[in-house]
C-alpha cells in the first residue's frame, strides 16, 4: 500500500525496527497495511534513559527556541497533510476529507502550545521589605502519553505539544491499531530540528509499556486518553510513585431538546455529527432527551438524515462515514442493541453489522429506551443514537446527569431561563448550545465524575506539564 510508511521505534533520535512485528489492518478492507514494531523492555529502558538526556537538554531550552521548534514541525505536517490524511484512512477507515482535517486539527493544537511556551508566567508576592517571593512554573519532567486510536494524529498532538511546549521530554505509546499519525508527528519533530530524545516513540502491548513505565522514577506525568476502565488502572499504578495524571476518558454526552428548538435545525445537525468519525468520538452525541410535544417530529427527521448517510470506504468520494476502526467493536455494538431490544426499547433504524468484508455497521437509531438497558450507562463509541421522550427541562436534566461519565453535553433552547439552569445544573466539563461543536484548540477541554481530570488545551493546558516552585529571597 504506497501511502502507508513504514513503521519503526523512534528512540533518542533514532529510527529502529524490532524483531517482533504486529499487523496492522486496513478496517475497510481487512487487508493488512503494515507491521507494527514491538518494543521488548530493552527498548522501553532505551526511551526512559533517551527521556531523561532528552529532558536535561530540552528544559535548558529558551521558550522562544522550543515554540520555533513546535512552529515548524507543524508547518512540515502541513506540508505533508495529504499523506498523511491518506495513511490515516488506511488505518483507520475515517473519511479522507475527515483524516485531512484531523491534520489540521493536530497542527493547531501544537500551533496554540507553542504560542502558550512563551506565556508560562510565574508571579512575584509582596511581602517585608528586603524579602521577595517569587513564583516559577517548571516543567515537571518526562512524561509518559498514551494516545488512542480514535483520532491517530490529533490525540498524540496533544500530548506532544504540552511537553515540548513546557521542556519537558516524552516517551508517547501511540495506538497499536493507528500507529501512522504518531510517526508523522515524530517525523517532523525530527526534521523540524528537535534534539534527540526530547520525543520518543514506541509501539507494543499496552499493558506491558505501562507497567514497565509508570513505576520509573524519572516519569512525572501520565498523560492518558480512553476508556475509564483502562484510565482507573493508569491512575491506580501511577498513585504507587504519587505520579501526575492527566486523565481524558469516556463520556456519554447528554443532548436535551427543548420544546421552543427549531427541530428541523437541530435534528439534521445532531444526526450528521452522531455519525461523525463512526461515533467514535468521547464527545459524540449520544443520548437525546426531547420534549415529548417535538418527540415524534425530530426523530423522523433525525432517522431521515441518519438512512441518508453514505457508509463506505473512507477513501471513496462522497463517504461519510466508514467503517468501525478495529473489529472488537462490531460485538460490542451490537450486545448494546441486542440487549436495548430485549428491555423493550425499539430500533427505529440500523443496529447490524453491514456485509461480512470490513467492520461496517449501520447508523444506528434505538427509541423509548428504558433506563435499565446497559447502553444508557455504557458509552457505545459507535454509530448509535438514543432518543427518548421526556416532560420536561426537569427530567431532562436529571437523566442527563444520571451517568458517571460528564465529559461533554449539549442543549437545544433559545429560551435564556434553560440556557442558564442547563449551564448550572449540567454535569459535565463541556456544555455546548445550539451547536455540536464542543472544543477549539484554545478552550480547556476535559470532564468531571468519570471521564476523567485535568484539561488539554486553551491557557489552561500547559499545567499539567508543570509544576510550581516557591521560591523566597530575603536580602542579607
Ligand atoms: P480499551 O479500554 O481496551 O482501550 C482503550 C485505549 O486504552 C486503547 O487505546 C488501548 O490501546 C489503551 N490501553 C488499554 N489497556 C492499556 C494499558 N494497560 N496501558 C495503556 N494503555 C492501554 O477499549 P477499546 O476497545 O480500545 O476502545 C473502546 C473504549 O475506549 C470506548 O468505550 C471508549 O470509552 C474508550 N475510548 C475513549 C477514547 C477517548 O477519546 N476518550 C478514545 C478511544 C477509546
């Protein structure tokens, strides 16, 4: 396959290749792209020890430098965006003109670090004359991501630019099933001029890496994003070394519908989005609580722009949607409907696999859900929408924050009075109105309960990666 690389390690400046190699599949095609190297704990050893000359440089490095660094490496990546939105597909079965945004997105989040590197503002206290306090903020040291296979080149970008940015150095696992993203990001930080060792890449069993990992003394921040069930463990093994964590975790985002909504507007933008990335996405809309006098009229309206989706190959024109990104996630979807079913609820469109070649499933739409069936609690991170009556703002609210998860919601109302108590009363740490847009690159994004702590991105982003020394001064 000619836009896909060819996968190595990249460890203290350097590129290498392992004797144990993973496939790694096209999940449109079930073919197999490329091998994915696997570090063996000689290689994890290799990064730390790279992480920790990489850290001693980096952090001796004028802000200045690291932003011009960040600002040309993102100015490669756009360069080199068709390749990469092309190797993005392969792995990951998204829409080309979805994978080209992605990139896009990626060079954003480092172009917003690298301006923030140089606003990293410490403070002076006033105290007794001839004593001073002062205030630094430090980078904390080498950090440990762990990226996700939702969005193979944005989600590294993150975690990447918050080190850099800070002077600290990183050891990043990308996922195993789109490692492609996380070696681009590597390759231009390497062409751009980052000296050896301030980023390393590695691949593997995740388990084995961050177990290796965690533990080693010289790692200080645990910057992961999945599922709360893996994030709990990271949290967990990290807590032995009183290690930081950065925590970006599932959500199961809440959509209330007023009755005042325009209903065509907010049917048709809330479908498209649902079916974005395969309703893959921790923000993805998911369950929607609509007043029961619009109840009827939205979700025809709704299942009328889900049936219109174009399901196929990402790399065919006018798809919009492809398939699920590995195939763990076909049975796991439909266990979901299956068991909705079986508790009474109806599905109004979708709920199967489509075909028996690639890890297709339909735009799935389930109604009058009842509140024990598992997919009310389980975040499906697929294709698969609820929609359910509800009397008033009230129950709404209630069943919107009746989850663990409080990642991000949305609310469909011009009526100022909802707008304030869905603002107040809604449990989540992003809450967006009359539109599914949930983040920018300068807004802090993250969640409460469950999905997670800590916040990537805007000018809170870059304290994650610091810390905060005290420093008194009293003159002899
Ligand atoms: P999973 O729980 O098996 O894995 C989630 C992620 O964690 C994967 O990227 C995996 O490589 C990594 N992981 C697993 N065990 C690990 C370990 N011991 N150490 C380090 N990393 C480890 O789930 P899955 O089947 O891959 O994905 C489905 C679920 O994951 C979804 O329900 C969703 O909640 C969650 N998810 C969330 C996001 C997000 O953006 N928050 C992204 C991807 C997946």
């Amino acid at each position: 396959m000619n836009d896909y690389p060819e996968l190595k390690l990249y460890i203290g400046g350097e590129w290498r290749k392992t004797a144990e190699t993973l496939p790694v599949v096209n999940p449109a095609t079930e073919d197999e792209i490329g091998r994915l190297p696997h570090a063996e704990i000689s290689d994890l050893d290799d990064a730390l020890s790279a992480a920790v000359q990489g850290f001693r440089i980096w952090r001796a490095a004028a802000p200045r430098d690291r932003a011009n660094v960040m600002l040309k490496a993102a100015a490669i990546l756009r360069e080199r965006q068709e390749e990469i939105a092309r190797s993005i597909t392969a792995e990951h079965g998204k829409p080309l003109s979805q994978a080209r945004l992605e990139v896009i997105r990626g060079c954003e989040f480092i172009e917003w670090d690298a301006g923030e590197a140089v606003r990293t503002y410490g403070r002076v206290i006033p105290s007794a004359p001839g004593v001073r306090y002062v205030v630094h903020h430090q980078p904390i040291g080498v950090v440990l991501g762990l990226s996700p296979w939702n969005f193979p080149m944005s989600q590294p970008c993150r975690k990447v630019a918050g080190a850099v940015a800070t002077g600290c150095s990183i050891i990043l696992k990308a996922a195993e099933e789109t490692p492609a993203g996380a070696l681009h990001i590597a390759r231009a930080f390497h062409d751009a001029g980052l000296p050896p060792g301030v980023l390393n890449l590695v691949f593997g069993t995740p388990a084995v890496i961050s177990d290796h990992l965690i533990r080693q003394d010289p790692v200080r921040l645990v910057a992961f994003t999945g599922s709360t069930a893996v994030g709990r463990h990271l949290t967990t093994l990290a807590s032995e070394n009183m290690t930081r964590v950065l925590m970006e975790l599932g959500g199961h985002a809440p959509v209330i519908v007023c009755e005042d909504t325009d209903v065509e507007r907010a049917a048709i933008s809330s479908a498209a989005r649902k079916y974005r990335n395969a309703g893959q996405v921790c923000t993805s809309p998911t369950r929607f609580f609509v007043h029961e006098s619009i109840f009827d009229e939205y979700t025809d309206k709704f299942v009328r722009r889900a049936a219109a989706t174009v399901v196929g190959n990402g790399l065919e024109d006018k798809v919009e949607m492809g398939p699920l990104a590995n195939e763990r996630r076909l049975p796991a979807l439909s266990n979901l409907v299956e068991d909705a079913r079986s508790k009474g609820a109806e599905v109004r469109i979708g709920g199967s696999r489509i075909g028996n070649k690639g890890y297709f499933f339909e735009p799935t739409v389930l109604v009058n859900v009842p509140d024990h069936a598992k997919v009310m609690q389980e975040e499906p991170f697929g294709p698969l929408a609820v929609i359910n009556p509800v009397a008033s703002l009230d129950e709404a609210i209630e069943k919107a924050n009746s989850v663990p998860f409080g990642l991000a919601a949305y609310g469909f109302s011009n009526r100022a009075d909802y707008i304030d108590r869905m603002t107040d009363e809604i449990e989540a740490g992003n809450v967006s109105f009359n539109t599914l847009e949930a983040s920018l690159p300068e807004t802090p994004f993250g969640g409460v309960k469950s999905s997670g702590y800590g916040r990537e991105g805007g000018i809170e982003g870059l304290e994650n990666y610091m810390v905060i020394k005290n420093i008194s001064h009293s003159m002899q």
